[in-house]
C-alpha cells in the first residue's frame, strides 16, 4: 500500500486555498463540460452540436444547422439537467444555440444521405432508434428522423 505523503497534501490544500482566492475554482468546475459533452448527449447530437464557451451559467452551443438548433431548444431543458447532474453541480443554468462549423476529431462526420441510401438509413435510424435508453431522447430524435425524410423526399423528388 502507498502510504500518503504529508508534503503532497499540504501541497493540495495550498493549491485549493488559491484557487479559491482567486475565484478561478468555479470557472474550472464551468469548463467540465466539455469532457463530458459526447458522452453525455450521445454521438448523433455530438456530430451536430458542441460546446463552444460558458459564461455566468449559460452554455453556448455550436450545432450545424437551423434544424438542429430547433430540435435541441425542445431538449436544451433536459441537457442541462443531466450535465449538472454529471457535473453535481447546478452549472448549467440556460443553453443558447448558435448555428456554425463544428469540428470533431474523435466522432466522425456524417455524410448526406443520397437517395440510393434512403433505405438503409430508415434502416439504420430504427437500429439507432432502438439503441437509446432513453425514452425521451429517443421520441425527440424519432420527431427529428421523421421531420428529416419528409423534407429529404420533398427535395430528392423531381
């Protein structure tokens, strides 16, 4: 068993007591999201929406299109809920969407479907769709598949 060095305590206790002078211990517990992001959302919203900036309890979203922005203000409620709830912490007080480039390097990007692909994505939408525990998050991403293919068909037809 490692035995605890006394030096290595004190040494936490002096970083604590500054970090608290200075205030900077709530800016850090703020920039927690961000590790916690992709996981807490699931990879299809990661794809499309990630945290760009928290101020004052306010966390700016960037997400990839007007689409996505609308269907997360219906969840922003329940996103901030669970991250304060990872974070046990009440952090999160209001989410703002902001439509913009995302960039992700651990989760790829998805490609537009075609309509020689249509098929196989209902395919993979009701796989996805099974796949989340969820029952609230997978009802707000059925709204957001349906309301996705019926625009696509408008589009794709002639």
């Amino acid at each position: 068993m490692a035995k605890t060095d006394p030096q290595i305590e004190r040494l936490g206790q002096v970083l604590h007591k500054s970090l608290k002078r200075l205030e900077l211990s709530t800016r850090l517990d703020e920039y927690g999201v961000w590790p916690i992001w992709n996981d807490v959302v699931g990879p299809t919203i990661a794809r499309n929406a990630q945290p760009e900036k928290i101020r004052n309890g306010t966390l700016f979203i960037k997400v990839t299109s007007p689409v996505w922005m609308q269907q997360l203000q219906y969840m922003k409620e329940m996103i901030a809920e669970r991250l304060n709830q990872r974070l046990k912490t009440n952090l999160v007080r209001n989410i703002f969407f902001v439509v913009g480039q995302v960039h992700i390097e651990s989760i790829e990007r998805e490609s537009k479907p075609t309509s020689s692909t249509a098929i196989q994505d209902l395919r993979v939408s009701e796989d996805f769709l099974e796949s989340v525990a969820d029952p609230e998050i997978r009802q707000a991403f059925k709204r957001l598949l349906r309301s996705y293919s019926r625009r696509h068909q408008k589009t794709s037809t002639p």
